[in-house]
C-alpha cells in the first residue's frame, strides 16, 4: 500500500510538474514577444496605451483575483465561514469607489503613475518622491501575500509533509524555493516585458483562473446535486465551531471578527472595532493601490478606463461568488484539521479541495491531475499579480523618483527604461527577503494590511489633490507620509508583528496597539495630517486647481499630456 501511495504521489508530482513548465513557457514567450515590442517609455509604463476596455477589464481582474483571492479568501471561509466571506464582500464594494471617485480622474489627469496626479499643481520633487516611497511601500505588502501563497502552493503540489523531503528539501525549504522561483519569474516579466508584456501575461492568467475556479466550483456543487444549502450545512458540521459546540456559529458572523468575549467588554469592544477598521481599509484601499491605478493609463481615453473597470467588477463579482462555494466546500470535504495541517493559516484550502473533489469523481489519478490544474491556475495568479506590483513600483520610481527627482526631468525614454528595469530587480530581491519571514501569517490578511496601507497614504491625498482648491505641497506630504507613518508604524506594534501565536516574531511582545489591521486610525491620522499641512502652508495655486478640473472632469489636454 505505501509503494503504491509513493507511486501515486510521484504521478501527481509529474503531472503537476509538467503543468506548471507549460504554463512557465507559455508566459515567457509572451515575455518575449512583448519585448520586441516595448521601444518607448510609453510602452514599458502603459503598454502603449493599446488596450480595449475588455483586454484591460481583464487584466484588472487578473491584478484583483490574486493569490489572496484565490487561496486566501477560500481558506478564511474554509476556517471561519461566514467572517471569511467579510474579506470578499469588501474588496467587491471597493470598487464603486475606483468606479465614481476615481477611473476616469485619473486617466484624463496623468501620464504613467499616481504621482503625474499629484504633482501637477504642487512643487514636482518633494511630492513625486513621497508617491515613489508610497507605492514602493504598498506594493511590497502586496508582494508578500502573493509569495507567501506561492511558498505554501509549492510545499503542497510537491506532497511534502512534515518530516518528508522531495529533491533533498523538506517543507520548509520548499516553500522558500517557491518564494526564490515566483521573485525570479517576476523580475524576468517586468524587466523584459514592461507593461505590455505583463498586461498580456494577466489576460492569459484570467481565463485561467476563472476557468479553473468555474470547473471546481461546478464539481464540487455537484457532489451535492448542486444544493448550496447541503453543502453549507455539511461545512458548519464539519468546522471546527461544530468540534466547539457551535456549529451554527459558522454560518453566523462573529467566528473571528467582532467576537464576543464574556467578561471583558474593552476586548469585545476592540473586537468591533476591528472588523470596522477591516471594512475601511478593503472599501478604501483599491482605489488607492498602486497596481490598480496605474491600468487606467493602458486604455486609450477616460471611457474606456471606465468600461475597464465595469468588466473588472463583472468578473470579480463572479469570481468571489465562487470562492464562497469554494472555501465551504473545503470545510465539508476537507476539514479543518487537515486544512490546518497542511498549512496553519488555510492558503492551501482551494488546491486541497481539488485532490479531494477528483478523488471522489474519478479516483486517486483523477485527484492529482485536478490539484495540478487547480495548483497551476493559483500558481499564475500569483505570478501575474506580482508582475503588475513590481512594474507598478519601478514605473514609479523611475519615472517619479529617477527621472523627475534625480534627473531633473531630463532623462530620455530609455533611460528611463533602463532604471525601470533595475528598479525591478531590486524590489523583487526586497519581497523575496521579506517572504521568507512573512510566510505563517494567512495571504488574505497579509493583503488586507497592504489596503490599509494604501487607504492611508494614497488615496486622501488623491482625492483631495483632485476636488480641494486649497491643497497644496505641504499637505500632501504630510498626507502621504503621515498615513504612511502611521498605518506602517501601527502594523509593527500590533498582534501581527508581536505578541501572538502567529506573528511575525512570536517570542516577544511588544504589541501595545490592539488592533491587527490599522485603517480605522491611520485614515484619520492622513486626512488630519493633510488639512493641518495645507493649513500651515501659505503656498496656493488656484489656477492651476482649475486647470486640473478642466482635465480631470472633461479630459481636455489630457491626450496631449499623455503624449508629452
């Protein structure tokens, strides 16, 4: 029985193997293709601008359905049921704010990133180097959730368990190879393909994904004659709410947020107030990420960026309906302990689900080869997300930083380029040593913390840049800094960083702000710290208010500017 177990094991591993070269291959000849084509800063930063609203639509989706998304999401609503689906009802809601507030704005206002916005009637070096710090900050938080998922997805496909080892490398180690492999891929795609080839790579990574999320939701709501109500009913029996007693409990909030704690009112009421500073930060923070904004310069004009976003919210919304049937459906066929067994914080629930869900339809063959198409369709989430937060961060600061800081604004299209392309190699070598710290804490929570980020320090200042006559460069430094400062500072003395089973450093406590996610205070602290700067400067320049007004709301001069 073992030798045919081991063998078994090998044919999944083969065929997991064989996926993933294909899939590899396929990306890196669009890496390829696109870098015969990118011979401009406009092609490396907005892919030319060539893009349909659809083309964008999807790879907006593509940024969006990340490994937090996928692994994530399934695992919290795997674990904690209903309080897991809270994390996708919120970054679904998100995107009326990108939708209203911001899309259109900002593609008829800049050129590459969010500091054209913000620097446009203020002084150019100080407010482009606190954009590049802003979205160099966000973007590795955001790249440690998708490593950390790739760590984890690794370990998995490759059947390491505790105590095992497959090519000299425990678990451990297979999870580390995994982060060094996903930073490597990422720099080649960005470094050689710029936006175009990296805008390519999400389109294809969307299909797969929503295709191979569709095929697994359909298998497993099959299973139950395609009553969601029994599956439902057969994961809160199964959670580890019902192994407490309260299975109901798993189908009710207050499983991990809001809870309830008997005898200690100031816990309980630190509990409600994270689950609101949760729901700031996913509701605020997308319209403040640095890889999002930056995909409304692909398209041609302010309409298109529009249209992008409404196919963007079509094929999210579908996506995280199927997460939910996904991440129940691992709590009823799975389990909680084998989920947690895998890996403690749940990344692994939706692969897993997979081996379980073709085992029971076609046999243990079966269940390998839908782990492998499963595992590979999570695998190129990871790996197109992570290709547009590093293209998001060395667009930034070698267009803001290097060429209108350093340079002066008189570098030239390639050698803009040029930093670009370092810039690249240099964040991905950042996230990768930062991944391998990082790699016990839940990707969706991981993710959470880098829209916090974003809600903080971007997006206040961006939208008072937009609508406030009175804003001006002192305001939004102290913005971006103050939010950025605080939401950063707040994460290193909370339960995350310290104090905790599962923080990043479990061996010592020096956690004394009680809240994990830090939105509800640091929102407040980036808006206050913007008003109080503008106030205390004397500078105003309300011509040139104007004159963005005309741009932003009408799109006049915006071509122009694009071309500049």
């Amino acid at each position: 029985m073992i030798l045919a177990q081991e063998a078994v094991s090998d044919s999944s591993r083969i065929v997991t193997l064989v996926l993933f070269g294909l899939m590899i291959a396929a990306t890196l000849g669009i890496t390829v293709w696109a870098s015969r084509n990118t011979r401009s800063a406009t092609d490396f930063h907005s892919g030319g601008r060539g893009f349909s609203p659809l083309q964008n639509g999807l790879a907006i989706g593509s940024d969006y359905m990340s490994a937090a998304s996928f692994l994530g999401i399934a695992g919290m609503i795997a674990l904690f049921g209903y309080d897991g689906f809270l994390y996708s009802i919120g970054f679904l809601v998100a995107w009326l704010v990108a939708l209203l507030l911001v899309a259109e704005l900002l593609r008829n206002s800049g050129r590459y990133t969010m500091g054209d916005v913000l620097s446009y009637r203020m002084q150019q070096r100080p407010v482009r180097t606190a954009a590049a710090v802003s979205t160099v900050v966000v973007s590795i938080f955001y790249l440690l959730a998708q490593m950390v998922g790739a760590g984890a997805l690794i370990a998995l496909l490759l059947g390491i368990q505790e105590g095992q080892t497959f090519l000299g490398m425990d678990a451990p180690t297979a999870k580390i190879a995994g982060i060094v492999v996903v930073g490597l891929l990422m720099t080649i795609y960005v470094a050689f393909g710029g936006m175009k080839g990296t805008t390519w790579v999400q389109i294809t990574k969307a299909v797969i994904l929503m295709s191979g999320a569709a095929l697994l939701t359909l298998l497993t709501l099959s299973l139950y004659g395609f009553n969601l109500g029994a599956l439902m009913s057969d994961a809160a029996n199964a959670s580890q709410a019902a192994a407490d007693g309260n299975a109901a409990g798993f189908l009710e909030p207050g499983l991990r947020y809001g809870v309830e704690v008997a005898g200690d009112p100031l816990q309980t009421m630190w509990n409600k107030l994270d689950l609101i500073s949760l729901g700031m930060a996913l509701v605020l923070g997308t319209a403040g990420l640095p890889h999002i904004l930056i995909r409304f310069y692909t398209v041609p004009n302010s309409q298109s960026a529009r249209k992008s976003v409404n196919w963007g919210i079509g094929l999210i919304g579908t996506f995280y309906l199927m997460t939910l049937v996904l991440g129940f459906g691992a709590a009823a066929l799975v389990g909680h302990e084998a989920i947690t067994a895998q890996d403690a914080a749940g990344n692994t629930a939706a692969p897993q689900l997979a081996s379980v869900v073709g085992e029971r339809i076609g046999g243990e063959m079966a269940g390998a080869v839908l782990l492998a198409l499963i595992a590979s369709a999570a695998f190129a989430a990871i790996l197109s997300t992570v290709a547009g937060l590093v293209i998001a961060s060395s667009s930034s600061l070698a267009h803001d930083f290097y060429n209108s800081v350093i340079r002066k604004g008189r570098a030239t299209g390639s050698e803009e380029v040029k930093f670009a392309r370092t810039a690249a190699i240099g964040v991905g070598a950042v996230a990768i040593g930062l991944a391998i710290f990082a790699q016990n804490l839940n990707v969706a929570f991981l993710v959470a913390l880098a829209f916090a980020i974003a809600a903080s320090a971007n997006l206040p200042t961006l939208l008072l840049s937009l609508f406030w006559k009175r804003f001006n460069t002192a305001g939004a430094l102290a913005g971006i800094y103050g939010g950025l400062i605080s939401a950063v500072g707040l994460v290193f003395f909370s339960p995350v960083v310290s104090g905790s089973e599962n923080a990043l450093m479990p061996n010592v406590d020096f956690a004394w702000f009680p809240l994990p996610n830090p939105a509800l205070v640091s929102v407040p602290i980036s808006l206050l710290c913007a008003v109080v700067g503008t106030y205390m400067s004397k500078e105003r320049d309300f011509d040139k208010f104007a004159m963005l007004q005309v741009r932003a709301l009408t799109g006049a001069g915006a071509e122009k500017a694009a071309d500049h």
